[in-house]
C-alpha cells in the first residue's frame, strides 16, 4: 500500500495540478491516440480527471484515486464520474466488473506494481484492455547532473514481467495478458526556472523522499544558488529541459 503521506501530499496539491501537469498532458495525448476504451472504464490514478468524452463506446468512467482531494476535483470537473477512493493495489471494484482501464502516469508510485497489475486483471472482464503510461528508468538524468538525487524507476523488461511477458514479443505459457504494444517513448518537457521543474516532479512520484525533499527549504542558500546556476547552464531557448522515458503499454486480459 501507499504510504499515507502520498494521498495527504496530492490531496493539498488537488487544486494546483493543472498549472504543473505539463508531462501528464503530453503522455495522455499519446495514450489516448492509442487506448482502446469502451464499456465501463475505470481511470486508476485520475488526477483531476480526464475528458473521454470522444469515446463513444465508453458509457461509465470510474475516477480512482488515492487522493480525496484530487477526486473532489473530478466531480468538480466531470460531475457524471463515479469518483472511487483506493490505491491501485488494493482496488475497490468487484471481479470482471470493468471493460477497460486507462492510466496515465500513476502506477510508478506502486510499490508493487505486479500486485496493481492483477487487480486490474481481477476487475476487468475477458477480453478487456487495459492502457497504461508509466515513467520507466533513464528518466530525469538532468537531476543528477544539478546535484540531486532521483527515485530508481522500472524498466520495460521489469513492467511486461508483471503482464507475464518476458519480452514484448514472448509471451509466457502460462500468460493470461496479451500485449497488444509496448514501447518507451523520450519525453522532454521545459521550465522557466528551477523552483516550477522540482515542483512538476512531484505528481509523477519523483520526489517522494528524493529529489524534492531536497528542495530549496532544506539547502542552504549558496547551495540552492549554485543549484539555479547549474540549472540556468542548462537551459535552452525552450527553457530548462527535463527529460522522462515514458513506457506506454496495451494490453488484453485474455
């Protein structure tokens, strides 16, 4: 299970999501491009939700999130969402009670992330889908080169595991998922300054008891200074880079 600081960290930052969001934008463009959604859908790490409006098939979404307050704004800004407070671990929905599943951003949080994925093979019915866009290793190597530690994300080989898969194209004998596609995309996303790039970090769980506990609050002010300066050598036209390798993943549970 999550630690409780987690839900109580995205609760109070509910309402500030959207001006931070800007990687969660980008891979939910991607993964909506490619998802297949119908039936009864459930969003697993929602965020302040998004619009499936423009799939026609789907006829329920289920907002899911460990955060009160990040569901308090789904109803806010979908009120015909049925809003779902659990972690992706330990899902709250009955057996092969959901078509699809779509999540964009959320699963790297997992401390187990084979446990999320077979309760979303345990909520969804035969022959469901399920999407997901997950932050894989090689992500943030600009943290590093300014002086601060990064969490160790999975890597592809590690996420297909959890679906039975040794690689994208060998499925094991006794797989129950069939891998529709998987890939690891480069990200790149850019900021004016140092302060909004650590802030971003935290909606896609990069900071818990890393790179943000070592913000501006707990280094001295010579230390933050030398760390703006390292980041402001860094910075293109765009702004400050910061780069994410983002495994997307379609499946079908068989």
């Amino acid at each position: 299970m999550l630690d409780k600081s987690v839900a109580d960290t995205f609760s109070h930052a509910a309402s500030l999501y959207k001006q931070h969001d800007v990687l969660q934008r980008i891979t939910a463009k991607t993964l909506l491009n490619h998802a297949t959604l119908t039936g009864h859908l459930a969003d697993i790490g929602c965020g302040p939700g998004t619009r499936f409006s423009d799939f026609e098939e789907v006829s329920t979404v289920t907002a899911i999130d460990i955060a009160a307050g990040m569901l308090e704004q789904v109803s806010l800004n979908y009120p015909q969402y049925l809003t779902l407070n659990c972690d992706a671990q330990a899902l709250s929905l009955s057996a092969n009670s959901v078509d699809s599943v779509y999540s964009n951003l959320a699963l790297q949080w997992c401390e187990d992330f084979p446990k999320a994925v077979n309760e979303i093979e345990r909520v969804l019915v035969a022959n469901g889908f399920c999407n997901l866009a997950i932050v894989a290793d090689g992500s943030l190597p600009e943290l590093q080169t300014l002086g601060f530690r990064t969490n160790q994300f999975a890597s592809m080989p590690h996420l297909l595991s959890a679906f039975g898969v040794k690689d994208a194209a060998t499925p094991l004998s006794n797989n129950r998922w069939q891998v529709l596609q998987a890939k690891v995309e480069k990200v790149t996303v850019y900021f004016d300054d140092l302060r909004s790039l650590l802030y971003s970090i935290k909606g896609v769980g990069a900071s818990a008891g890393q790179a943000g506990s070592q913000s501006r609050a707990m280094l001295s002010k010579s230390a933050w200074q030398e760390r703006v300066l390292l980041a402001q050598g860094l910075a293109t036209p765009k702004g400050i880079p910061l780069t994410y390798h983002i495994a997307y993943i379609y499946a079908q549970k068989r």
